[in-house]
C-alpha cells in the first residue's frame, strides 16, 4: 500500500504529533509498505521514507496522485485540496479538539466538519471520539517503546518530576502550589522550557521551594528517558483538557507512577498506573503526592499494571490498527 501521510508538523521540530507521524511512518515501512511524509516543517534528517517538505501546489498534486490513501495526522486544510481533483480515500486521525479552546467555531472548523463526511476518522481518545461530528475508530497514540523502557541501571533516587513545555496550559505554576501545601520536602524536577520559565522561576523563589526544585530544560529521546528511569513519580497537571497524554505513557514505560489531571483524555493514557485530581485543584494535587509519597505498596501495585496498559500503545499494534481500517478501503 502506498501511503501518503500528512504532518503539518515534523522533525526537527518536536511535540506530540511529529512524535506519532514519525512513529507511525517508521511502522508502515516495517510492515512493507510505501510510505511519504507531506510537511510543512522546513529542515533535513534520516529517516527510513521520503520527507516532503513545504511543497508546491504541483508537488502536493503528484504525491497526492502517487498514493493509494491518503492519512492526515490532525486534519489540515492546506494539503487537503488535491483530493477536489485526484479521488483518494481520506483518513483523519483527531490529535486534538475540533473547536476552540472555548467549544466556539469558526469557518475553517465548519468546513473541516464538512470534509469528514467523506472521509474515515480516527480518535485518539473517547473524549476526542465524544466531541467529533462524525463516528470514529479508537486507536490511542503510540509511545516510543524502543526508547522508552525501564533501566535497572538508574536507581530510583528522586520523587517528582514535571516534563513539558513551560507554558501556562500544562500547569508547572499549579504543581509549584501543591508543593508549598506539602508536609514533607520532596523534590521536583522539572524537564521543559518555554516562556513562562522565568515566572516559574520567581514564583519557586516565592514560595521558598529553591532546595527543592530544580530546572534542567528541555530534555528528549534517551536523555529524557534516563531522567525519567531515576523518578518516582511523574506529575502531569496540565489545566487544560488534554486531547491524550504520550508523556505519561513515555513515564509509565520508564517505571514511573503517573498523578495526572483528570480532564480531557489524558486519565485514558494514565489508566490504571496512576491517580487523577481535579483539573486546576492544587490541594487536591497536594494530597494525592502526599500519599502515593507515604505508600510504596500501592506505587508498586500501581507499577504492576503497567505492562498490559502499554502494549495497548505500542507503535506496532496502534500502526496495525490504522492498516487494517486503511486496507478495508482498498479490498
């Protein structure tokens, strides 16, 4: 099968969804398929299947003419075009909410409700699925397991520690709040930069939190998976609702006990090993760091489910659920 996959976003930029395309490309090669990425991320790089970048008008037409499907990771009405002239079948897969941040929408959200009557959606989670006009495969998102894994190696020495960019949505400011309401002194790593670092920075001065907070920017690939193999627990208190949640996925793979928000899709990703808190509720975050801190047996129990939730997100079977819904087409 010859698929063309379109990423708005790709390497070298990183985030969420250039981590799935890369993953999912990778896997469609390694089954035997054709496999081109349509980006509009400038840049260079090795990978194992041609790299379009920033193509022309013509350019698009071509390689939309050269595919037997056609899968949009997070739909995109720029490379959606060619399809008003080459039929090819169309598979959007949902990495985040069809509306505003405020449910409004406006013309591109109408016209983008529009296309999907014609073409096969993929959700990432149930509450994604639960917001889509159109029925929906559930598939999740995939974690990169050949990187992400447990080390016995690293010892398991520190508490907490927060991975994500530094930007208000993902809540590093509200963890700092739970922190200071803390009885005990854990500390906190925090793995990410942005620009609300140096707010970060005044408010753990602030609260007089600086012996046990530390800053280590922004960490990818095996450098993170090594910081994450020497933590306990991984905190994810993102205050708005997440679409999913690869970076707990990435912290239960490398032994982690994952305290995240409740909202959105991210509680489907942490499963059954981790808790949840209210979005936004710094006592109720509080306490639940305080007891996982205080009981090491319910960490491990926690730790035991890890192995079944995983293989639910695997690149290899989350890649075997798109090729089977994108074969079903061809046949």
């Amino acid at each position: 099968m010859k698929i063309l996959l379109g990423s708005h976003h790709f390497f070298p930029s990183t985030g969420g969804i250039e981590t799935v395309s890369r993953l999912l490309a990778r896997e469609f090669v390694e089954l035997g398929h054709e496999v081109r990425v349509v980006t509009q991320t400038a840049g260079d790089g090795d990978f194992p299947f041609e790299i379009v970048r920033r193509p022309g008008p013509l350019e698009l037409l071509r390689h939309v003419r050269w595919c037997d499907v056609f899968l949009q990771n997070n739909i995109s009405l720029r490379t959606l075009w060619p399809l008003f002239f080459v039929r090819r079948p169309l598979f959007v897969a949902h990495q985040t909410w069809i509306t505003n941040p405020d449910g409004s929408t406006g013309w591109q959200h109408r016209l983008k409700r529009f296309v999907l009557r014609y073409a096969t959606s993929f959700a990432i989670s149930r509450a994604i699925a639960e917001t889509l006009p159109v029925p929906s495969i559930h598939v999740g998102n995939p974690y990169d397991d050949e990187v992400f894994k447990e080390s016995p190696a690293e010892p398991r020495s520190r508490e907490l520690i927060f991975v994500g960019r530094l930007v208000s949505d993902k809540g590093a400011n509200l963890l700092l709040d739970a922190m200071k309401l803390l009885e005990t002194r854990p500390h906190l790593t925090i793995a990410g930069d942005g620009p609300e670092r140096a707010a970060l920075e005044k408010q753990v001065a602030d609260l007089q939190l600086g012996r046990q907070v530390e800053f280590v920017g922004r960490k990818n690939g095996e450098q993170l998976a090594k910081l994450l193999q020497q933590h306990q627990i991984i905190v994810v208190p993102s205050l708005w609702q997440e679409p999913f949640g690869i970076v707990a996925l990435e912290g239960i793979a490398c032994g982690c006990v994952v305290i995240g928000s409740a909202g959105g899709g991210l509680a489907e990703a942490i499963g059954p090993c981790g808790v949840t808190f209210p979005n936004g509720d710094a006592a109720a975050l509080a306490k639940a760091i305080a007891q996982l801190l205080a009981d090491p047996d319910e960490c491990a129990r926690l730790r035991q489910a890890a192995p079944t939730h995983l293989a639910r997100f695997t690149p290899r079977h989350i890649a075997e659920i798109y090729l089977d819904a994108m074969g079903k087409t061809l046949r």
